[in-house]
C-alpha cells in the first residue's frame, strides 16, 4: 500500500523451525530462511519488488497454499478487485487465524477465528476503486462485523490514510486494535 506512515502490511508466520512471509513489499532480510512467500494478489503493485526479494531468498512468490508441520495457510477468495484475490487461512492443529489485508467485502470464512489481521484503508466508509470495480472495507464496519462473526481478536494490518486521519484525531475502533510493525501475535 502506498501509505505516508506505514511500509507494506505483511506478516511472517514462524512455527517449529518455519518461516513463511504474506505479502509485505519484499523487505525479508539476506539471510533470512523463509520457507514460501505468499500474496493475497498477484497483480499487486508490489509484486515486481517481492518477486526480485524473494528469488533472491529462493522460493517463488505466489498465491498458493502451502502446510507442513501441522499448519496449513490455505488462499481463500476475498472480493477486493476484479481480478481474484485472497486472504489466508492459518490452521494450526485447529487453532484458526486469518491473513486479509485488503477486502470490499468482510470475507465470511473469517467467523470464529482466534485472530485476524484485517483491511482498515477505509475509515467510517469504505473506499470504491474507480469503474466500481471493488474497493476497500471501513474499519468501523469490519470491527462491528468481526465482533458479530465471532472473531476473538481483531488487528488491523492495512492502515489507509482515512484511518490515519482517524488515529490523530485520538480515535479507535470500538473492536480491534491498530497493528504495529515488529509486533508479535501469538495464536496460542
């Protein structure tokens, strides 16, 4: 995302000697062992930097499932674009997180989960992409559908400039709570 605050939302899962990276603007480390490098689009503006970053580190880029360990990241389908996009699914031994950075749409296979890192690009409504081809969700509105879906925890990932607005303004969500760079969220 191009944000005057914020680098690319990504995140890197690690469990018992496993790294993967979702999406992110390919800034993983030399030197770093990463395991699969996954997108939600691979039509994003981002792609050609992570594609070189992540040849660089020897895996492929792409929207792909990929387990091991026990743990599964399953690409699941999020209306955000005209083209297909996704969000992830992280099971781990049953244990339920989810990965969607960017959605017009609250994405309804997201219900009951542990945690979920969410689209907050919008503000108190949400963004429409020009030719009505989809958009972004509003924070407020993926809070109140998070908080009656079930979602245990609720963190937002894609920090648009509305929300950005609405954090110096001193506001929050009335469920959820901003991301932040470096953060560790545990699942269990």
């Amino acid at each position: 995302m191009n944000s005057p605050r914020y680098r690319p939302a990504g995140l890197a899962v690690r469990w018992a000697g496993h790294r993967v990276v979702i999406d992110g603007g390919g800034t993983a480390r030399e030197g770093d062992r990463v395991d699969a490098w996954l997108v939600c689009d691979e039509h994003a503006e981002l792609m050609p930097s992570i594609r070189r970053r992540s040849a660089a580190l020897g895996v492929p880029a792409g929207a792909v499932e990929y387990r091991s360990g026990g743990v599964r990241l399953l690409p699941l389908p999020v209306e955000h674009t005209s083209h297909p996009t996704f969000g992830y699914l992280i099971d781990d031994h049953g244990h339920r997180a989810v990965w969607a950075p960017e959605f017009w749409v609250f994405p309804g296979w997201a219900a009951d989960a542990e945690l979920m890192f969410a689209d907050a690009a919008g503000w108190d409504r949400p963004l429409r992409f020009a030719g009505g081809v989809g958009g972004h969700a509003a924070a407020l509105d993926t809070a109140e559908r998070a908080a009656r879906v079930g979602v245990a925890r609720l963190v937002f990932a894609h920090i648009g400039r509305p929300s950005i607005r609405a954090i110096d303004r001193g506001q929050s969500p009335p469920f959820g709570e901003w991301g932040a760079e470096g953060q560790t969220y545990r699942l269990r």
